[in-house]
C-alpha cells in the first residue's frame, strides 16, 4: 500500500517552488515604487526651483542701472575693475542695455551664460591688457580686458548671437591679430552654459592661420603628443574595465559609455551644486559609481546569467540601458554642458607644453590607478582568480573558484573606474554633459579591440595608442574629424589582426 503524502507537504513544496516568483514579484513592486517616488520628488521640486528662478529673474531686472554708470554692491562708476577682469559700458547710450558688469571671472548659472576666452601672444604667452567688445541682442554692449592670464569674460543674460571683437589699438606693441579680416566674430551663447572665442596673435601683420597655428611645427606635434597621452590615460580607465567585462562574461557593454556620464554629472552635482572639495567629490563619486556596477550585477545579469540568456540578447539589454540612461540625465540635468568647477582653470608651461592644473593632477591620478589596477591583478590572490575566468571561465569554476563572485567584483570594479574616468574627463574639458560617455564608447571599443579583447593590459596599451593616434590626427584634420581615426583603426584592426596585439588567436567552430 503505497504512502500516503500529507495535502500540507504539497502545499508547502508548491510554494517554496513560488518563492521566486514572488521574490519577483517584489522586486517589480520596489522598483515601480522607487520610480513613482522620483516623479512625486521631481513634481514637489519643480514649482520650488522655478520659484526661484523666476524671483532671481526678477530681482536682476530690477537691479539699479543707470546711464552712464553701473552699480555693483559698493562701486559705483562708469566701470568696474575687479581682480582681473575690467569690464566698462561702452558709451552712456548704450549702458542701459548692457549686462550689469561682474566683479569677478564670470560663472554660469540658469539665468546667465558666459562669454570667455584666452589671447595668447606670438611666443604663446599670456598677454595682458587687451579690449574684447561683446555686443548683442537689445543693445548689449560691454567690454572686457584680459588679465595677467591672458583670460577675459563677459556675463549675458540673454540667449542670443552676440558679436565679438578685438580692440587692435589695444594689443602690445609689435603683436598683430591672425585673420585681421575676420575681427568681429559671431558667437551664439545660451543660460548655464560657456561659449568661447580664440583670437591668436602674431609677430606678422596680415598672418592667417594657414601661416600660424595651422602649420606643421615641432611645438605643435610636441602640444598634440601631450594631449594624446592625457587622452590615452583617461580612456584607459574605462577601457580596462570594459575589457575586463569581456573576459569574464563575454558581453560588450554598450552602456559602459554612460557609467563615465554618470561619474562626471555626480561630481557636478557635489563639487558645484553642494560645494564639496573636489577630492572628497572624486573618493565619493567613485564609490558611488562602483555601488552601481554592484546593483547592475546582483538585480540585472547575474540572473540573466542564471537563465542562460544569450549574448546577444544580453548586448540588446545594454544597448537598452544606455538609451535609458541618456535620457534620464537629459531629463535631470538637461542638454547643455555643465562645469564641475565654476572657476578658470590655470595653465602651467613644463617642457614646452602649456596645460591645465586639471590635466597634470588628472594624469598622474590615471597613471596611479592603472599602475595600482595591474598589480593588483598580478600579484594578489583575487586577481589571479579574476585572470583565471577571464582566460577560462569553466575550468576556474572546476578549481574552485567562484566565477560569480569574481564577475560581481569585476561589474563593481569596472564602474567605479569608468565614474573616476568620468571626473576626470570634466575637469579636463571643463565640462561635461548628457553624451559625454556616447562620445567616448568608440574610442574605447577601439581601444578594447587594438589591445585584445578581454586583456586588461590590452586596453592600456590600446587607450594610449589610440589616444595619441587621435590628437596627432588633429595636425591634419579639423574639429572632431579626429575621433573618425578611431573608427578607421578599428575597421583595419578586424581586417588584419582581429585578435588584437595581446589577444589569441582561436578557431571558430
């Protein structure tokens, strides 16, 4: 007579067989809960922020100007001289149109955008003293003088094309303007956002570009060569993780260009909107970065992972995400291009290369990390096991080596150098918006690929080569016709050696 099964066992094992459907299904519930409160925050601090704003615009159109004189907290004259900057209405009539005159370098906020640039004298350096005149929509009329920096800025306040114009009776003896004949520029600025405008000098009355900067010269290639490092190194930051991503789980992440969006947005968010100490906001934002890689892992592949999804379909996923994420920070942050530090960054000349204080601390902190990141894959216990799943995922798993575990970490350490790379990257260019990582995904897909796929020392080497390749290529090319020497490397890398220059070469099929 067989066995009788109590009814309760079966109810028992039905529902532990539901456990994770309902683990599931409170997932959704947590998610869709978290994405209505998002829009409850959004709606309850919208009407606050456009408050403000609309008693900022009208606090500034009713600010005191008069003809003939500008009233800026205690100045009162027919100019303002402020640090180094010098800004001064251009005749009575036209001062009440004007933008009331700064009393420092100016900074971008929602209800005004910023007109700036460098003049550089024949022997590239600073020259100090020179009239800039803006003048644009309902009379605007200012002008500006450069400072010991050579740097000159004028405030608007209204969106618009605006002329901009070099006072050549200003200019230091012996210093003519390059292309004289086009002295009056068009500029189109917008609120919250920097425009700028280059004016070069030379020794030669009537030189062009053709003659000047555009010429094949040693400093030039020498300049060229330094940003092509500086490059190099930022993109090897994400480039190494996205390899790694490869080697472990074999998926090209096509989102991997917004984990670098999100690292420059966040330190936006701490460094300028809290005011936060910029290396406080770098240690924080990278490990915020890195919480993400961790959550994407645990709440999104390892259970596709889990379900055997194919790898196509798993590179859908991320080309999904990333179409996602670019439109979340359009929606947060808008389209235009946000500065993580408001102030001008200075220049510092060493060995004939002129950059930014931003570009040394972002190049020695690259180097430091990369260097940090290959020992550490070398020499520890960890890292030779995340070695090992990326050379053989299914002999690790036979040694005893958790290939989970070892891919979590590599999601978690993937993110945080691509959010790193992304601060970095805002501070070097001065700014940073919605597509910055979209910008950068070919790059670092070449990158990945030169080097061999999968090889973290690969993407190294493959970052600084294309890196130095693309800022070379600006001696011949103009503008972000560069970035196509990327595509042109990747092309002829498929062709002849796929593999990569550290990668193997396998049979298919």
């Amino acid at each position: 007579m067989g066995s009788i099964t109590p009814p309760g066992s079966a109810l028992m094992r039905r529902l532990r067989r539901g456990a994770p459907g309902r683990s599931r299904l409170v997932l959704a519930a947590v998610l869709f809960l978290a994405f209505l409160a998002t829009f409850a925050v959004d709606w309850a601090v919208s009407p606050a922020a456009e408050a403000a704003t609309s008693t900022t615009s009208s606090t500034s159109s009713t600010s005191s100007v008069t003809a003939g004189s500008v009233t800026a907290g205690s100045v009162t004259a027919g100019s303002v001289t402020a640090g180094s900057v010098t800004a001064s209405s251009s005749s009575p009539a036209s001062a009440p149109a004007s933008a009331p005159a700064s009393t420092g370098p100016c900074t971008v906020s929602p209800t005004n955008g910023c007109i700036r640039g460098t003049i550089l004298d024949s022997e590239r350096k600073p020259a100090k003293g020179i009239d800039v005149d803006v003048s644009g929509p309902g009379g605007f009329a200012q002008t500006a003088s450069t400072d010991d920096t050579g740097r000159w800025s004028v405030s608007v306040t209204t969106a618009g094309q605006y002329t901009v114009s070099v006072d050549q009776g200003s200019l230091p003896k012996g210093q003519y303007l390059t292309n004289a004949a086009d002295a009056d520029r068009k500029v189109n600025a917008t609120l919250n956002a920097n425009v700028g405008q280059i004016f070069q000098l030379s020794d030669q009355q009537g030189a062009t570009t053709d003659t000047d900067s555009s010429s094949l010269t040693f400093a030039r290639a020498w300049q060229q060569l330094a940003s092509g490092i500086r490059l190099g190194l930022l993109i090897a930051l994400a480039s190494v993780g996205l390899s790694l991503i490869y080697g472990t789980t074999g998926l090209s992440s096509f989102s991997h260009g917004e984990q670098v969006t999100l690292g420059g947005l966040l330190a936006y968010v701490f460094a300028n909107q809290l005011g936060w100490n910029i290396w406080v906001t770098g240690i924080v934002v990278t490990l915020l970065c890195a919480a993400t890689g961790y959550l994407q892992d645990a709440a999104i592949w390892k259970p596709l992972r889990r379900k055997r999804i194919s790898l196509t379909q798993l590179m859908i996923v991320t080309i999904g995400l990333s179409i996602a994420a670019q439109y979340a920070f359009q929606y947060f942050f808008g389209a235009s291009t946000v500065r993580i530090q408001q102030g001008n960054p200075e220049t510092v000349t060493f060995a004939g290369l002129t950059l930014t204080v931003q570009s040394y601390v972002a190049m020695a902190i690259a180097l430091v990390v990369l260097v940090g990141t290959g020992l550490f894959l070398a020499k520890t216990r960890f890292g030779r096991a995340t070695r090992a799943v990326s050379d053989n995922p299914a002999l690790a798993a036979a040694s005893g080596i958790d290939v989970d575990r070892v891919i979590r970490f590599v999601w978690t350490l993937a993110a945080g150098l691509a959010g790193l790379s992304g601060v970095m990257l805002g501070l070097v260019l001065n700014g940073v918006n919605w597509q910055t990582g979209l910008q950068l995904l070919l790059l670092m897909f070449a990158s990945v690929t030169l080097g061999g796929l999968g090889t973290a020392y690969g993407a190294l080497v493959g970052s600084m080569i294309i890196g130095i390749v693309v800022e070379l290529t600006n001696l011949v090319l103009p503008g972000d016709f560069k970035y196509a020497t990327a595509l042109v490397i990747l092309i002829l890398i498929l062709l002849f050696r796929p593999q990569g220059i550290f990668g193997r070469a396998e049979r298919i099929g």
